[in-house]
C-alpha cells in the first residue's frame, strides 16, 4: 500500500497528464495552467469543495468556477476523475465536433460546469453574481434552527482575470458588500501568453484586494498542499470579507524545457516535451490518458462522500419543510425556475390615453406588481435608478448588514441587509452584466439590470455569454433614441439596438406604447433559457387604443398587422418599432388620404417574429408588395431583412447632435412627412418601371 503523500502526487500527476495529453492529441489548447495549478486545484477539490458528482445541480452545493477557462482541461480532468457524467472518451476529443470537453467550458454542456468561462475576467465576475445569490437565498430562508443554504463560491483565477477591468468592477463590490463565500484563488505564475507579466502587471494585487476590503493570503508554492489547504481553511473561517488567495505557481510545471515560460500558456507541449515532462515527473510514457487504478479509486471517494452529503442535506431540508411548508415550497419553486401560480393576473392594464406616457414608466409600474408576486426578481440599475426607474419600492437594498444605512442616500426603503432586492451595481455597468449572469446560473432568481441603450456597449461581453449559456436575466435598457435629446451624440444610442439584434439567442423588444411593454415583460419572464433586453423611452408615447389597433397582446408573435386601411394586399407596407410605430401610424393615415391602400406593421421584436412559421410571417408582409418603408431613430444597416432591396428605411446615418428632441427628429428626417413622402417615392418609382 502506498503513503499518502505518494497517492497524491499521482492524483495530481494524473491532472497534469490527462489534461496534456489532451491536448496534445487535439493539437491544440492551454497546458501551462493544468500542470501548473493541478496541485493547488486538487487541494480544493478533494479536501473542502462540497459536491455531488451524480447529482451536478443539487441547489447547496459549492460553486466552482474555472474563470481562466483558457484551462479547461484541468476542469475536465477533474470532473471525469471525480465521478461526473464526462467519459474519457470526451476528454480523448478535446475540443473535436459535439465533445462535451469543448475548447472552453460551456455551462449547458458539460455536467459540473458552472458557467461559460473564457473571454477572461467574466468567470470571477460571475462568481460575485454567485455568492451574491448565496447571501440572499441565505437571509431569505434560513431560520435560526435550520439552515439550508449554506454554501461557497470558489474560483481559480488567471492574471489575465485580475488585468480585465471587468474583474477590478466585479471585484470592488464584491468587496464593499463583504461576501465571505467567495473565494478565490489566483493562479499567481507570473506568464501570461504574450511574455512574463512584468510586461504589463506589476502592481501589488494583495495590496489591490485589500483595498477593495477583501482578506487576502499570499502562498509562495503552489505545489505545498499543507500550504494551499491552510490557506483555504483560513479563508473559510473568514465571514465577512472576501477571499484572496494569491498561490504561486509555475506554469507548464514539469516540462522541463518550457516550464515558467510564456510558450507552455497556449499551445501543446509537442511530442518531444510531453514525452519529457513525463520522465521528469516519473509518468508511464504510456498509454496516453493513463489512470492508475489507485488513483481511479482515489477520486472516485468523490461521488459516495457527495451522496452522502446531499442525503445529510435533504434530512435538514425535510425537518425545514415541516417547520417552514410555505417557505419550503417557494425554495423549491424557486430552485427549479418555475414562475408562480397566477404570477401575471398583476400585470397592470393601460387605457387609450393621447398623452400616454413614457414606456420606462409603464416599465416601472409593471415592475411593481411583479415584483409583489415574484420575489426572485432581483436586480439593480447602474447608478441610475432615478433615470431609469427600475426600483422595486419597499423591497430593501441589498446591502453588506455590517455597514449602516445612515446616512446613505437613495435607500429604496424595506429590508437593509442581504434580504434587500435592490443590488446598487455603481457605475459598473461590465460587472454588473456579469454578476447578473451569475445570479441566474446560480438559480433561484431572475436578475435583472437598467441603464442607458448607449451603455449597453459596456455590457455586451457579459450579455454574449448570457445568451451562449442560456441564461435568464433582462436587461432594461432605456433612452433609446435621438429622443434623449440635449444630452447629445454621447448618450444617443443610434447603433445599439441593432448591435443587440445580432447576438444570437438574445431577444430585443422595442415597444411602442405602455400596453406592449407589459406583453414585453411577460414574454421576457416565460423566457427561461434566454435573456431579453427591453428597449424603452425617455419620452413619452400615447398610449394606443386597441379597440381601434390590433392587440398589445399580438407582441407575443413579435410583428403584426397593427392597423390597415383595407382588407386584402395593400400598395405599400410601413413598418414601425418602438416610439416610431406612432410615426408610421400616422404617416400610413396621411398616404390613406391620397386613395393609397396601407398596412401599418408593428415589429417590435425581430427574433420573436423570425421565429414564428413562415405562412404567418408571409401573412404580414406578403412578399408580392415590394414598397416597404421601414421607420426607426438608429441605423438603416440590417432593415433589408424586411424591406428587400426594393424598399427604404427612414433613420439614422450619423451619430446625433446636442437639441431638443422634437428639432432632431426634424432635423434627420425622421417623421411623418419623412415616412409619406418616402412611400409615395417607392411608389412612383415603381409605376415608373412599369
């Protein structure tokens, strides 16, 4: 029988070369970080992370998040080793066509992947949105006598994580917010892919953390198991700050040629090095993915210790469930994503009103009766809740309970503390894109965040992921045109919205009065494995009247007929989103005098419309009427979907200018008298052909 100081040099021996081989067999992929951090990953995922390798989605299970996800081989090594649904066959097909082991993990498809990591920085700023949820799930259900959230967010971290401002952001609130199950462990080994890091980063990183309020450690060999664990356990006893946990590493650790050295970060080490660093270390040089069976039986411990572990759970839970029935019911509720029973019979219902109003405030009012009945939703504005008006009112801000609301402006009122549902993110729009993408991973919310549309260009590294990992979260975005008026070009959106229409499995709704918002909100909370944005106005817009309108309700389908003039195919179609629907409305009325037959489109959402069968899509815009006119505040690029190359569209072709609203409409020939006199030139232009 073996010691167990050897046992686990094997075990750590054998992440290493599951991992190189790998991705020597792929010809491609990271090997510096999984040899490097293998012994510091073992420490964590052996001796404190609380798991069940058969059960990946039990709800009070640690979070592990792999923020370099350039090293995704070390995931993959572990998670094969400890038992999870991840054959070595999927590792043998690193980063080949339908491989579970992709190039970077993906969180909807790999068992035991957290969150999609890569694009670096976004993992560790997840991570915040996990512990976050944590805390709040925590101060929400557990009862002095029984606890059953109790669980810790751990990350390994890149120096390319810490560089990324997304991280500093995430990092900064995580910090003032003191979340003490967060801990992170900083893959310290001085190389990133370009050359050392004395290149680029040479500020002190503990003294960084330390500043944000976060308890750090400093361990000067990685490959110390003694030390790693200590450190962990330290960071574990600490409660209300953050942890950092700066290990140095050596990356490419055991290739002896290229060991420390910025080549070992991103490509494989070759036949020759691999084959060298396997002698170095002691290692079979054959087979390629060898486990020895002692090491198997090792790691394999993982899965009856996990069992275990969820059985102890579920007896609290049960003994919970008797004491706290409701409360048991809404967790569970919660934790599988459902809505509750009757959630929308709250929605409010806006009448016919010329003056209307604008459709962030109709948000608002939704949000307000939604929140009385869904108390998953969470979430928080980018230090503009006065702008965008996405408070929930008497439902507390969410709040560090060591620090004190004195004195504090902008409290929202109700609960201070970590039971609070108002997050204040700051100006901090990356991160809190990120963290939001945390909370809905982590399950039992549906998140959501508010600023400018022009911002959202701070927001879409985050927004991308959230859509590739199927992720729950809305996002409002108000003050979405040349409407914004004085405040200028700066703050103009005149590309956003198009920018957002071209990230897959995202949907953008743009509605164009109070009603439609509220079949906005509706849509984007049935949405389970997809965010929406919602796309609002500063100005205010009447409110239609749907006696005389199609129905707001019609938005389900993304694009309808919303008015015509006649029955049957018209002579030309216009096409509205937004606040310009009302532009197109009143333009089709004016070109209805003139003996014109006309059909007002409403499109308010390009991807629900995409989506619906083709006959009824053709249905609304016949593909014999050629004369389209398309109407929108933002670039013309991408309208050509809808309008063919036989149609035109009424936008925008510059960034905007610094005047009143109303004169910049007119100034770039967005109105009514722009739309009718557009139509009857396709018109003409077409009786010209004939």
């Amino acid at each position: 029988m073996i010691d167990q100081a050897t046992l686990e040099g094997r075990c750590i021996n054998t992440i290493r070369f599951l991992a190189v081989d790998a991705i020597q067999k792929a010809n491609s992929g990271h090997p510096g970080m999984p040899m490097g951090a293998a012994a510091m990953a073992y420490a964590l995922w052996q001796r404190h992370l609380k798991h069940n390798p058969a059960n990946p989605r039990w709800v009070d299970r640690d979070r592990f998040i792999l923020s370099g996800g350039h090293g995704s081989m070390l995931l993959y090594a572990l998670l094969h080793l400890t038992g999870y649904d991840l054959p070595l066959a999927e590792l043998q097909s690193f980063r080949q066509w339908e491989s579970k082991a992709a190039g970077h993990p993906e969180s909807h498809l790999t068992p035991g992947v957290e969150v999609t990591t890569g694009p670096l920085g976004q993992g560790i700023s997840n991570a915040v949105g996990m512990a976050l949820a944590e805390a709040h799930l925590a101060a929400r259900f557990n009862r002095p006598d029984h606890t059953i959230v109790d669980h810790r967010t751990y990350v390994i971290a890149s120096d390319g994580d810490l560089m990324e401002g997304v991280a500093a952001e995430a990092c900064a609130l995580a910090g003032h917010l003191g979340l003490g199950k967060l801990i992170v462990l900083f893959d310290d080994n001085r190389v990133s892919l370009a050359g050392s890091t004395a290149l680029t980063f040479t500020e002190d990183v503990g003294k960084r953390f330390e500043a944000y309020g976060w308890h750090v450690q400093h361990v000067e060999d990685g490959n110390d198991l003694a030390a790693v664990d200590a450190a962990l356990h330290a960071a574990k006893d600490e409660a209300s700050r953050p942890s950092l946990l700066c290990v140095h590493t050596m990356i490419g650790y055991g290739a002896p040629h290229r060991q420390d050295t910025f080549q070992t970060h991103g490509s494989p080490l070759g036949e020759e090095e691999l084959r060298a660093a396997k002698e170095n270390l002691g290692w079979p040089l054959e087979p390629a993915f060898f486990i020895p069976e002692e090491v198997s039986e090792h790691f394999r411990k993982a899965v009856s210790d996990g069992e275990a572990k969820e059985a102890a759970w579920e007896e609290v839970f049960s003994r919970y469930t008797e004491a706290y029935p409701d409360e048991a019911a809404e967790f569970i509720r919660r934790m599988n994503g459902e809505l509750p029973t009757g959630w929308d019979a709250a929605l409010p219902t806006f009448q016919a009103d010329p003056k209307g109003m604008a459709t962030r405030k109709a948000s608002e009012s939704v949000m307000q009766a939604l929140a009385q009945q869904i108390p998953e939703l969470m979430g928080g504005s980018a230090d503009l809740n006065p702008s965008t008006v996405s408070w929930l009112k008497g439902f507390g801000d969410f709040q560090s309970p060591t620090r004190s609301p004195e004195g504090m402006q902008g409290a929202v009122g109700g609960e201070w503390g970590y039971g609070g549902r108002n997050v204040h993110f700051g100006v901090r729009e990356h991160a809190m894109g990120s963290i939001t993408t945390g909370m809905a991973l982590h399950g039992g919310f549906i998140p959501y965040t508010a600023t400018f549309l022009v911002f959202s260009d701070y927001m879409r590294p985050p927004m991308r992921l959230a859509a590739l990992s199927h992720a729950r979260v809305i996002y409002i975005f108000t003050h979405d045109s040349i409407g914004v008026g004085e405040d200028g070009p700066t703050h103009q959106p005149i590309e956003q919205v198009m920018n957002l229409r071209a990230v897959p499995n995202l949907t953008v709704i743009r509605p164009a009065d109070a009603a439609e918002t509220a079949e906005a909100w509706r849509i984007a909370l049935l949405k389970q494995d997809s965010p929406t944005a919602l796309i609002l106005t500063r100005q205010g817009l009447p409110v239609l009247d749907r006696t005389e309108y199609a129905p707001a309700e019609a938005l389900q389908r993304g694009g309808f007929i919303l008015w015509e003039s006649a029955k049957g195919i018209p002579d030309v179609i216009l096409i509205g989103t937004g606040s310009e629907t009302h532009l197109a409305l009143e333009a089709g009325k004016q070109l209805v005098v003139e003996g014109i037959k006309v059909r007002v489109v409403a499109l308010p959402s390009w991807e629900l419309f995409d989506s619906q069968p083709k006959k009824y899509r053709e249905t609304v815009l016949p593909p014999e009427v050629k004369v389209r006119v398309a109407v929108e505040a933002g670039i013309k690029l991408g309208w050509e979907h809808y309008v063919g190359l036989e149609g035109e569209v009424v936008g925008m072709e510059s960034f905007g200018a610094s005047a009143p609203a109303q004169v910049l409409y007119e100034k770039f020939g967005i109105t009514v008298e722009g739309v009718v006199q557009t139509a009857k030139g396709l018109l003409q232009r077409k009786q010209g052909k004939r």
